[in-house]
C-alpha cells in the first residue's frame, strides 16, 4: 500500500510538471481529454491510499501532529498548483506558484520520512 501511494503520489507530481510545462509553451496537449482528466484519477486513488493506509494503522491526524501537518501541507500544494495552472495570468506569476507548489511537495516528503511536524 505505502509503494502505491508513494508512485501516485510521484505520478502526481510529475503530472503537475509535464502540465506547468505545457502551459508555458501554450501547448495544445492541455485541451487533451485524458489530461484533463488524469490528473484527478491519480489524486482520487493518492487520497483514498492514503486514508487506508490510517486507518488500517490507526493513525488520526488530530493526534499525530505530523499526520495532520502532512494534510494541511497537501491542501496548500492543491491550492498552489490550481493557482499556477488556472489563475496566474502570467509565466512569472506561473513560475512563482509553480515553486510554491514544489515547496509544499518538499515540505509533505520530509514530514512523511521524518514522522515529525515542522510547525506543531
């Protein structure tokens, strides 16, 4: 279970980069139908893992601090990357979001290694 949410989790990512790419090229590919609809697949099956993967260890977030700070890091990567690929109106603002969203990505592997919040 932990290898497939760990491949979902680097698919997802890698997603997320081949798309900022095409963005930034005004690609074509981006108006593909599995494009569009890929990404969310990949992001149902990541979480649904990853909810099984508590519960089947009994881990609540709101007692393991880290697990809880993983979540919160997640939600902030959603809404980076929804920010770099819908709203940004320009390839500055584009690649700013893009590097945010990396950051909480950095932020969710070293919680997820180490066990250990960062901010609780």
């Amino acid at each position: 279970m932990k290898h497939l949410h760990m491949t979902l989790a680097l698919l997802s990512v890698l997603l997320f980069t081949l798309r900022f790419a095409w963005l930034l090229m005004n690609s074509d590919q981006l108006n593909k139908k599995w494009v569009k609809i890929a990404p969310h697949v990949i992001d149902t099956f990541l979480l649904a893992i990853g909810i099984g993967m508590a519960v089947k260890l009994s881990i609540n977030p709101f007692e393991q601090l880290w697990l809880g700070e993983k979540v919160l890091a997640v939600v902030a990567y959603i809404f980076t990357a929804f920010y770099t690929l819908k709203l940004a109106k320009n390839n500055t603002m584009r690649i700013i979001g893009y590097l945010g969203a990396l950051g909480w990505i950095m932020l969710v592997v070293r919680i997820a290694i180490s066990k250990e919040g960062v901010f609780f």
